[in-house]
C-alpha cells in the first residue's frame, strides 16, 4: 500500500488495485465482474469457476489490510445484471459475510445496469461523496474531483526488451481538482492500454494525465498527456 496525494486529499494504492480514502474509511474497488466464468460458461466457453471467490478475497483483505469501515464499488460488479443469482453457495456467503462487515455500496456499471443487490448493500447509479464523484466511467467535460472504472487501465512498457503490462490508475491534474480512473480489481479482468486516446479523452479537460501504480513500496508515476502549453 502506497500513499497517494489527489484532490487536496490523502489516499493510498493496494497492490491489488484498491484504493483507500482515509478521510471517509472508504475503500474503493472498480470493475470486479464477479461471475464472469460462469456467464461464459452459458455461452459454451468453459473457464475455472472461481472468480468470484479470488476476487471477494482480495477485497476482504484489502478491508484488513486497511482497516476501511466503507468499500464502494465503480460499476460492472458483476459481468451481467443477473450475475448475482448465479453466485454458488460459498461465495455467496462470502460476499454477504463483506456487506454485513463494512458499510457497503454499489454503483452500477454498463455490464450490470439492473443488478439487485441480494447480498446485501445499497444501489446507486452515481454518488457525490464529500465533495468527490463517484461512478462508473469517466464523464468527458466533468468539471469536479471523480473517480471511476470501466476501462480497466493498465500501463504497457517496453523494459530490456521485455514487454510489460500492469494494471493501473490513471489520473489528471488541473482546474477541477483532479480524476482518477481506477484498474479492474476482477480476477478475470483483461485490460485497456493506459495512454489509448479513448482513456485520454475521456479525462479532458486536463493539465496533465499520468499512469500511477506501487512499484517497490512506493508510488511510480509514468506521464501519459501533458497540455501543449506544459510541454
């Protein structure tokens, strides 16, 4: 976990690409896409059906490794809107065990637009949360401090001939205060090229844009955009 200075506020950055907002307790996961195995497997495409249970996992111990009394989810929590009544048993179980534990929110993405909280929490589409937007995907224009998901960045380097992929936040600084699109925190989450112009645009208007990750216990920073005027 490294700390992470945005808006005028402290976070830190799991390794696991959660977010902790220590003012609110809050943890913030994105594009979990719980359930996606067995959605594939009712198209005829057979993966391990264990996704759910790695991924619940992972957010478990990021709420202890935090300590986070909140976690809110950015939307696409599960691959489909019915993604939840395909839970089996044990994760099932775990994830109520999570949203009894911790105040627990879901903002709903593109993949799950009408998803029923079953397990537990409340639903929304967005939030505005001390002064901070939060939902699924990036709102070109947006003119206040936001996170979001959807496109699952990740960082891709061509290190000693070697090509490197990771996920990654991507977040801009200017007038607004900053946003932050943050990485898919799924078990089986592909991912999106940070610097794609897709992921640029969508946090205009910007200053600058760069790619954050932990790397060695501290926060790396790999600049993406910077405005003509900065260069």
């Amino acid at each position: 976990m490294v700390p992470l200075s945005f808006a005028n506020q402290e976070f830190a950055l799991t390794t696991s690409g959660a977010l902790f907002w220590r003012a609110e307790s809050a943890l913030l996961v994105a594009d979990l896409h719980l359930e996606k195995a067995s959605f594939y497997a009712k198209h005829g495409q057979m993966l391990p059906p264990y996704d759910s249970r790695e991924t619940l996992a992972r957010i478990a111990e990021a709420i202890r490794e935090t300590g986070a009394q909140r976690v809110f989810t950015l939307g696409d929590n599960f691959h489909d809107s019915e993604g939840s009544s395909r839970l089996e048993p044990h994760a099932a179980g775990m994830l109520s065990a999570l949203t009894r534990a911790v105040d627990w929110v879901w903002i709903t993405g593109n993949h799950d637009p009408h998803m029923e909280a079953q397990a537990g929490g409340a639903i929304a589409e967005e939030l505005e949360v001390a002064g901070m937007i939060l939902r699924h995907q990036a709102k070109a224009g947006e003119m206040r401090p936001e996170f979001s998901g959807h496109y699952h960045p990740r960082l891709q380097l061509h290190v000693r001939k070697r090509f490197i992929r990771r996920p990654c936040a991507v977040v801009s600084r200017g007038e607004n205060g900053g946003r932050m699109i943050l990485p898919a925190f799924g078990a089986l989450t592909g991912g999106m090229d940070a610097k794609d112009p897709v992921i640029l645009d969508a946090m205009q208007p910007a200053d600058r844009i760069d790619a954050v990750l932990p790397a060695g216990g501290k926060l790396a920073r790999f600049p993406l955009w910077r405005a003509e005027s900065l260069v």
